[in-house]
C-alpha cells in the first residue's frame, strides 16, 4: 500500500473510531475493532486498541490505596498495566494514570502562558524498561539513577520526566504542588512524582 492510501485508510479509521465513540459513550468499550485490526502493524492494532479505550473518563471515580497506589491499578502490578487503563498526557505519547495525566496537561498549559516550556521525556514505564534501565543507568540505592524493577513510581503511572530548562526548573519549584507534583527524589531534579492532596 502506499502511503497516500495507508493515510486516507487512517484517516478513514480515525473517523469510524470517533463515531463509534460516540454511540457507545457511557457503555463499557469492547476491543473489537482492534481485534479486527490486529496482524501485521501491531503498533496499528494498539493505536487502534487506545483509541477505542480512550472514553470519557469523566464519571469515573478514582483514589489511591493506603499505600499511594491507584486503586484502579493496584491489581495489575507496577509495569505491568495495559495502555487501555492509563491516559495520554494531552496528545503527547506519554501515558500516566488518569488524574496525573489532566493534571501534568493542565500544569504544561499553564506554565506554558507564563512563557515556560516543560517537556515530558518520559512517564508510564512498563517493567521490561525499568529492568532495562536499571541494567544501563544502575540501581539507586547503589548510586545510579534507577528504582528496583518493580517498585518505580513511573510503573504506577504515578512520575513523571520532565525536559526542564533553569527558568521551567524554577517554575516548577514554585508551582508544580499545587498540581500535585512533587521533586520527591534529591538526585534527580527532573523527576515528578504525582503525590495530590486529594484526588
Ligand atoms: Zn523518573
């Protein structure tokens, strides 16, 4: 196919999704379409999978667990939770759990009419990457700059990375509590935990 025609297949799709959107808002969402989609262009498949998934969250109710985890996720395990029960972070890539997704999106845009850019590097981080990483940048605890696979924040949807020049950095010193966000780790100033006061 080439890719004029790959784009208006898309664009064909996209507009399918939101009309099934659309009807089923409110319902529990079912996968099909992305079942129908899946094969070869697995990354299509998920796009499709997350598209579907992506319903109005707003009636749900969401709160975190004595020991700060979402209860929503709690039972998939830290790095082990599917695209569909995390949300993206505006139209950026970056997935965090629902609440720490509006609210680093709310924080960027207003920062952002302050004359301040905050960049995501990263979110959401799926346990194969902590392990990853724990292997490249090592362990904390030991002087790197990597959780124990398994107990990172960013497996929880609950940190995030943030791309951070001296003026965003400063900004966000002052500013980024009140969206719940905290630098919670002395070593890594670009490190954001979403720690709110009430959710
Ligand atoms: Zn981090």
């Amino acid at each position: 196919m080439g890719i004029e025609n790959v784009s208006s297949r898309i664009a064909d799709i996209q507009s399918r999704m939101i009309a099934l959107q659309t009807q089923q808002t409110g319902r529990n969402v079912q996968a099909q379409p992305a079942k129908a989609a899946s094969g070869p262009g697995g990354d299509f498949a998920d796009y499709l999978k997350d598209a579907v998934n992506a319903a109005p969250t707003a009636n749900k109710s969401y709160s975190l667990n004595s020991k700060g985890i979402p209860t929503d996720l709690a039972a998939y395990g830290n790095g082990r939770i599917p695209a569909s029960a995390l949300e993206p972070v505006g139209n950026t890539r970056h997935k965090l759990w629902a609440p720490a997704a509006q609210s680093l999106n709310q924080m960027i845009g207003d920062a952002k009419k302050d004359g301040v850019h905050i960049g995501i590097t990263d979110s959401y981080r799926p346990y194969a990457e902590q392990v990853d990483l724990a292997r490249r940048k090592g362990l904390y605890s030991q002087g790197g700059l990597a959780a124990k696979p398994g107990t990172s924040e960013h497996g929880w949807g609950m940190a995030t990375d943030l791309d951070l020049n001296a003026k965003a950095l400063s900004w966000m010193k002052q500013n980024g509590e009140k969206y719940g966000f905290v630098m919670n780790v002395p070593r890594e100033n670009w490190h954001w935990a979403y720690k709110p006061k009430s959710v």
